[in-house]
C-alpha cells in the first residue's frame, strides 16, 4: 500500500516510476532498467533492502538510492548510509520531504544541471514544475512537461524514442505505441510557434 501511495504521488509530479513489492523483483527490475533514483524500503521480503545496496554498490551502479525504514536511530542511519545508500529516510515521513529527497537525488543522478533550464526561449523551473515559453506560463499535462524536461536535459541531442518511453513513462508502456509521437504533437501545440522540437527521421527528437 505504501509503495502504491508513493508511486502515485511521484507519477503527479510527472516522474516516471516503476514498483516492485518484494527485493527479488526489485532486482530483477534493476537489472533490466536504468534508474535515477532507488526508493528502497529497508525491510523487503525475499531480498533484504540491505543485499540490495550491497549488489548495487558492488556493480558500480549509478542509480541513486532512498533508503526507507521504520529504524530511525542515528547507528541505523549510519548503517544503512555505510552499505551504499545516498540519503536516508525514516517511517513515518512527510511526502513532502520524500518528494524533496527524491528530486535532490534525482539532480545528482546525471551531469549537473541548474534548477530552471533555458533553451530557445523556453524556461523549465524544475523546482515548481512549471514551463513558460517567452514569459508566457505554459498549462503543460503531466506528459507533456515529462517529454519537454528530457528534452532539455538532452541540450540539443537528439532523444529516441525509446528513451523517451524509458525516462517519461513506465515499464508497463506498450514499446510499439504511438504515445510518443502524439504527446509531442500535443507539446508542440502547447509551445506554439515558432517550432522548436525537431523530428529527426530514424533518430528521434530534438529541442
């Protein structure tokens, strides 16, 4: 239940998340995909959170990791922090910070980038979630503002469209669906003119 509450709260900030209920899954999911960010409960069952951080500290992975759990003295911090995770975070916990945390590590997953990214015009305050094009707030759905952000990290190389299934929705996405393309036509009506996202034919898109 909580990892649902958790997914469904990060996806409303237009972030795309994946959930695994138990460390065997969550492993057999990190082993496919490339993450940002790990939201890892310490307490799973079949794999502990622990062996998990091991296994990813040992593979040199980049994924940055949360670690949750109910143990919140300051040894189980240490403990947890020592086997490789990133931050810490004890349960209960205002979805407020988990939110906060997670965008904080989400930053430091790739090349470091400012909070408010500008190109061609448009500025993207990733901070508030919002876009503006010339001055001019842009009413951005969920989607939309995920596609545009990749773009803009991008700065200036071309996105396929497989990674822009990978970094704007689930694993659950249909890798032959159309989703892609209509949602940059719908971004594209949402930017107005003059056109600033190029379709590069075999390739992908650009911003």
């Amino acid at each position: 239940m909580l990892a649902d509450l958790v997914a469904d709260g990060l996806r409303e900030q237009a972030m795309a998340v994946d959930v695994a209920y138990d460390g065997a899954s969550a492993l057999e999911r990190l082993a496919c995909n490339e993450y940002d960010v790990l939201v890892l409960d310490r307490d799973l069952p079949e794999v502990h959170g622990d062996e998990i951080c091991r296994d990813l500290a040992r593979r040199g992975a980049r994924v940055r990791i949360l670690m949750l759990t109910a143990a919140s003295s300051v040894h189980d911090r240490v403990a947890g922090l020592g086997l490789g995770a990133d931050d810490y975070l004890g349960k209960p916990f205002a979805y407020a910070e988990l939110l906060a945390r997670v965008q904080a590590l989400g930053r430091r997953a790739g090349p470091p980038l400012p909070p408010v990214l500008e190109r061609q015009g448009i500025v993207l305050d990733t901070g508030r979630r919002q876009a503006f094009r010339d001055g001019t707030f842009l009413p951005l759905a969920r989607k939309e503002y995920a596609v545009l952000e990749v773009l803009m990290r991008a700065q200036g190389a071309v996105v396929s469209t497989t990674d822009l299934l990978e970094r704007a929705w689930d694993e659950n996405t249909d890798p032959f669906t159309t989703v892609v393309k209509v949602t940059i036509s719908k971004l594209r009506a949402r930017l107005g003119g003059p056109p600033v996202i190029e379709t590069v034919p075999g390739h992908g898109y650009r911003l």
